[in-house]
C-alpha cells in the first residue's frame, strides 16, 4: 500500500490532464434556430469533475479527456441534455426550456461517494450506492465507509455510536434532515438512531460552518439528510435483517401516486433485540435489551407547469432499552432514589423514549423567472425521554418549532444568486434530574443573506452573514465565507471560515454520566444556561482537491485542514474520577484537524479508498492544558470495493471491505482509584475489519452477509467496578474500543418499482 501511494505521489506532476477540448456554443432552442446565446450553462463530463460555464455569449471550452464521453449541459429552466462525444470538436447546441428540473436524475449518474469540484463549500455527497456498502441499519451506522466522520461508542451500556468530524463530537455538528434541524437537544445522544437507513436517499456532508440559511449552531460541519421521495422510491420495498447478537429488524416502504401532481408514501421500521450478551463475563449486558418502533407518512405534491411543489412529514417513534447487569428485572429490581442498599440489588437501567415531530415544505418556482423562487419550511417535534440508571433519574420533555422563510434570486445572471430570509425558532426543555428540576425556554429570531458567485472555470465564493436575537444568547452576528479556485484542470482549492454559536445542553448531551457514580459539578452560575455562558467558536479551513487519470483510470486526492478556536466553551471535565464538572472556558480551547485521501479505481470496477488523519484537541482545564480524552490523535482508513457487470437479468455481486485503524488514547485520569480500578495514561491502538458481500438476483431481489469487527478486538475493562455498581469507583463512560466481538449478520432487500 506504501508503494502504491509513493508511485502516486511521484507521477503526480505528470498525470494526463489532456490539453485537447471540445469548443462550442450553447443556445436557447427558438424557431428559426437563431443564435441566442446561453451565457452561465453549465457544461461537464458525467462521472468526472471536470467542467465549465458558457460566457456571456454562450461560448465554452472544456478540456477533452478520452476517459469520459458523455458530456452533460444544464441550465436553469431548461432540460438537460447529454451528448456523446468520441474526439474534440466543435459543439453547437440548442436546449430546450422546461420548467423541470433533472438534478435527481444527474445524480443517480454519478458516483456513490461524490466531491464537488465547483461549489464554493466542501462538501462530499454520500448516495444510497455508497450506504448498501454497510447493513446501515441507522443512521448512526451510515458512516463506516467514509473517512470524513468518525464513529466511536458512547458508554459501556447503550452501545449507542457517536460520531465526531474534525475531532469534535456531534453536539457541534448542525444535523439537519431535507435542510430542517433534527438531530439536537434532547435528541442528541441517541437522535442518529431514529432515522432508519432504508429511509436515508443521501447524506450531505460539509465541512466547517456551513451555510447561514441553515443558522448559526453549525461549528465543525453541518450533515444533512435526505430521505427517500415517494415519487421516485419504490412502490413496494422490504427489507429484512438480523445478526448472531439477537438484533433482528424489519423496514418496509409502501409508495403510491395519486394523481400527475400527488404522490404519498407509509414507512413502518421495527427492530428489536432479546438475547442477553455478555461477553467479557462481567455481569452487565453488552449490548441493549431494546425494541422501536418507527412509522412515517409522507406526502410529496408538485405542479412544474404552475411551479408548486411542497412535502409534508409526519413520524411518530417509541424507543425502549433496557442495560445493565444480566438478572435485572426492572418490575423487581427498579430502585427508588431513596433506596436503602443491603448490597443483594442488582443494577440497571431503562431508557423510554415517546417522539412526534412533523413538517412542512412549500415551494415556489416562478414560471417565467425559473431562477427564482421562494420557500418555506416548518417543523414540530415533541420528545419526551424517561430514564433512570441505577439511582440516578433522568427525564427530559423537548418541545420544539422551527420555521423558515427563503427567497432565492440572481444578480444579473445565473453565476451571481442570492439567498434572504428570515427565521424563527422555539425549544421548550423541561428535565429532571434526580431531584432537582430544570425549566428553560430557548426563542430566537434571525435574518439572513447569503451571496453565491459560481465561475466553474475559475472560482467560485459564497459570502453570508446572519443576524440572530436570542432570549439567553443575547443579540449577535454571524458572518460565514467560502471561496473556491481553480489555478489548473480538475484541481481545486477551497478557503473557509465562520462563526458558530450554540447553547450546551449539559446533561442530553452527556448521558453517559449518569451510568457512573460521578457526582454533577457546575462551577460557573452567573450564565443563562445551567449557570454557564453560550458557546462561541470560529472555525478555519483549507482543503485541496485534485483530480487525476493513473492507469488509465480516475482517481483524486484530497487534503484537508481546519482549525476550530472557541472563544468559549462549556468544558466537560472527566479528569476527577468522583465528579463531571461543567465550567466556562478560562484559556484555550482549540482543534485542529489534518486529513489526507486517496480514491482510485486501481482495476475495472474495483475502488480503492484510503485516508489518514491527525488530530490536536486541546484544552485548558482547571488542571492545566490536555489533550482531548478518548480521541485518538492518529486514524487511518482504507475501503475496497468491487462490483461485477450487470447481467442481462440484472444479476449482480458486491463485495466490500473496510479496515480502521485507531491510534493510542488518552484516557481520563484515574490516579485517586485503587490500584484496580485504574486504567493508565493510554489505551493502546488497535484495528477493525469489516466486510460484506451481496448477491443482487434481480432489480426486485438481493440478499447480503457480512461481518463487522472480524478482528474481534474488544475492550477487556468497559465497566469499572462492575461488581460492586452502587460504589465510589463504578464507572461506565470511558469507552474507548468495541465491547462487543466479532459479529455477523444477514439481510435481504425486495422491491418492486
């Protein structure tokens, strides 16, 4: 692998970038097929980032590259077309107008795993091609297969997987589905869990604070989901799954057209788990006694020739676990918080989770101004999660409205856009922990303004700035730019930096806590949250992005930096064995992320991905600057992927193989313990291997095995003083490997479209 990527590194200056083109005019399609230029029409090779606009005549020039054959020409209000082109030459072309938009069919074209070349933001698009390379039950396990976000598990007890982008946790992601905040408040350690992956039609991730239209929590990154459209997913669509751990699920979709403008779709998940594990022999389950249920109506109405679209959501979920020692029985065994211990109970813990929330979508796109729109968003949740953990109770009612204004325009012509609008948005917590009550009413207003100027040929920018009034966060501005530039064929170079702005939710975002016997500690109370002060970062970054033909074959290379500076930061402090303690930033607090990438098709049909990463979290806390707990500061990833050819009954074999590797840890401190019950400095490094293979029979039909940590690496210590869960040193937060083995599971999809 070493001489793989030195001989790429070394013929690097001279990879073929052809300097041949295809030259020509794009024009609006009349009668007498006069020419009438099309100036901003985008012009680029299919499954290739190589591309161009036409200027204000219409002319274009685009590099030829015999690798690719099919060039594609959109612009807004007319229909794309797509010509064949086998050697340079002169092109002159007219496109029709239509008020229908074919992105959705441009992207099925293009690869699983997407980079975008000419948007001024850094984002990869990750399609439902890339998601089948895992069971994907969730959306929380939708990431394995890409190194842009970490995966890692959150305690001892609910194997819940966390994920983390530029070495901070997801807390500092906005995380948003179809562009409308999510995942956040009381949803925040187990939200990625509610979206089932069969729902999932792609997954957008931005690195460094994204868009203003979005708001201003957005610190390290922004992923937005997109889920599956009842106009173009399957009639029918089932999906069956199960491993040797007792996790057996169940998703089905039932989509149907009413009518041209109106179509609806029911989606029904279920999984539930009833085998106990426990593995390591230390009494405490390690995985989840658990069963959801989780059912979404859908609606999607769409008139082009009037120019209306709209969607509305309706979902309701019901979530139970059950962790902890093995023999609990929580009608026998459940504690009250006045207790009287004999030293004969049993420690568990119930997680019960009631959610509804709703939305609304609505779209105009002005027939004759088809550049030109307005759009409006609106969603309501209510989440209500009761818990305890051995003595200690948590409960948390969330109720949440969110809404937004949009109008998009240009400035002259289609390369300078513009986006305005106003939002308004409500969050209602009401949580009890153990005995003391916490009440909290969030209300904030905000407008925005958001400039795009998009040159393919040479650079693109995205300038926003937002004003934002906050009952606790007081009145602030958030400023966010991106620029793009293209010194050179298929490379590009990208700058960003931001403003990001959040209030902590201490206790939703760190229930690990309470599965310990860490007492609660906040040292700061002047604050307007919990006694603390609104987080406050800003956020910098460079990528760089080439692309490159090696062998005859596609492939790129991506470098990246961001460097994450809070001005304040609620910091969670581990470091005292007997407490958590939250307090206001005094000093520094800053992450600095490094990341290299290859991607290659090494043969025909096999895709090669790797990637290093390197972190410097650091923080001054009380006790001096240290380096984040349980992050390590070196990663590395590879991916292979294979595919057979489609035969003429549409059978089909995938096979697909990832390997993690996780650097040493810096572990919490534990020195006060006694001597067994302390971990060390350091966790030592390790690998995981995962893998599945899938045999595709028909379009209607495919089964799928695999396994995931075939390494079987697990690790030894996960509970500390699990015999004895009601003393000082019980502890279940300082995870920093898998508890569970090696696994292996099975599935099947069938769909009729």
């Amino acid at each position: 692998m070493k001489l793989y990527i030195l001989v790429v590194i070394l013929l690097f200056p001279v990879l073929n970038f052809s300097q041949e083109k295809v030259e020509g005019m794009i024009m609006e399609a009349n009668e007498g097929n006069k020419h009438i230029g099309l100036p901003g029409a985008n012009i680029y090779w299919m499954n290739s980032q190589i591309g161009t606009i036409s200027n204000e005549k219409g002319l274009f020039s685009i590099p030829y590259d015999k690798a690719y054959d099919k060039l594609i020409i959109s612009y807004i209000g007319f229909t794309s077309d797509t010509l064949t082109i086998k050697a340079p030459k002169m092109v002159h072309h007219w496109l029709k107008s239509s008020n229908e938009l074919d992105e959705v069919v441009v992207q099925q074209k293009r690869e699983a795993v997407q980079k975008s070349y000419f948007s001024s933001q850094n984002i990869i698009t990750i399609n439902s091609d890339e998601l089948l390379k895992a069971a994907c039950c969730n959306l929380s396990e939708s990431f394995e297969t890409n190194p842009a976000i970490d995966v890692n598990f959150s305690d001892a007890l609910t194997g819940t997987k966390q994920i983390q982008m530029l070495g901070l946790t997801s807390p500092y992601l906005l995380i948003t589905q179809e562009n409308i905040p999510m995942v956040r408040g009381a949803s925040q350690a187990y939200g990625l869990t509610f979206t089932p992956g069969t729902w999932v039609e792609s997954i957008q991730i931005t690195k460094g604070a994204g868009s203003v239209v979005n708001g201003y929590e957005s610190i390290s990154g922004l992923i937005n989901t997109e889920l599956v459209k009842p106009l173009t997913d399957n009639a029918f669509f089932v999906n069956g799954y199960g491993n040797i751990n007792g996790r057996l699920e169940l998703n089905t979709h039932l989509n149907q057209k009413i009518s041209d403008n109106l179509s609806v779709g029911a989606y029904l998940h279920h999984n539930r788990r009833d085998i106990e594990e426990d593995n390591n022999d230390d009494g405490f389950l390690d995985a989840p006694l658990a069963n959801q249920l989780n059912a979404m109506a859908r609606l999607q109405y769409q008139n082009p020739e009037k120019g209306w679209v709209s969607f509305l959501n309706l979902r309701y979920l019901n979530d139970d676990k059950q962790v902890g020692q093995v023999d609990y029985n929580p009608s026998t065994d459940r504690l009250a918080s006045n207790a009287v211990l004999t030293g004969d109970e049993l420690w568990g813990s119930e997680i019960n989770t009631e959610r509804f929330d709703s939305s609304l979508k609505l779209g105009y796109v002005f027939p004759e101004l088809p550049f030109q729109s307005i759009g409006f968003q609106a969603s309501y949740s209510l989440h209500n999660q009761e818990s305890y953990f051995g003595l200690n109770q948590y409960d948390i009612e969330h109720e949440s409205v969110y809404s937004n204004l949009i109008f998009n325009s240009i400035i002259g012509d289609t390369r300078s856009k513009f986006k305005t609008g106003f939002n308004f948005g409500y969050d209602g917590y009401d949580e009890l922990v153990n005995a003391t009550n916490y009440l909290r009413d969030d209300v904030s207003a905000g407008a925005f303004f958001e400039y795009t100027y998009e040159n393919l040929e040479h650079i693109s920018l995205t300038a926003g700035l937002r004003v934002d009034t906050h009952n606790r966060l007081g009145n602030f501005v958030t400023p966010r730019l991106h620029v793009r530039y293209t010194p050179w064929n298929r490379g590009s170079i990208r700058g960003a930096v931001g403003r990001g702005r959040r209030a902590a939710n201490i206790f939703a975002e760190n229930q690990q806590l309470f599965a310990s016997s860490r007492q609660i500690q906040i040292l700061d109370t002047e604050g307007s949250i919990y006694g603390l002060d609104a987080e406050d970062a800003w956020n910098f970054g460079f990528s760089f992005l080439q692309g490159f033909t090696f062998l005859n074959r596609p492939g790129n290379i991506t470098l990246d930096y961001y460097k994450t500076d809070f001005k304040n930061q609620v910091v969670v402090d581990w470091e005292n064995p007997r407490a958590i303690t939250f307090y206001n930033l005094d000093g520094k607090s800053v992450a600095n992320s490094f990341q290299i990438e290859l991607n290659h098709e090494i043969l025909k049909n096999l895709e090669f991905r790797t990637a290093y990463k390197y972190y410097d979290v650091n923080t001054d806390y009380r006790n001096g600057n240290l380096q984040k707990p349980l992050q390590a500061q070196h990663r590395y990833f590879a991916n292979l992927g294979y595919v057979t050819e489609i035969t003429d009954s549409g059978g089909q074999w995938r096979f697909d193989y990832t390997l993690h590797t996780v650097g040493k840890q810096r572990l919490p401190n534990t020195d006060v313990n006694p001597p067994e019950y302390r971990l060390g400095e350091f966790a030592k490094g390790y690998s995981l291997m995962n893998a599945q293979m899938t045999k595709v029979f028909s379009e209607k039909f495919e089964i799928y095995v695999g396994g995931e940590n075939l390494s079987n690496f697990r690790q030894q210590n996960p509970v500390l003083s699990a015999e004895n869960p009601f003393g000082a040193n019980f502890d279940t937060s300082i995870v920093y490997a898998p508890i569970m083995g090696r696994m292996f599971f099975a599935g099947f999809r069938y769909k009729i479209k």
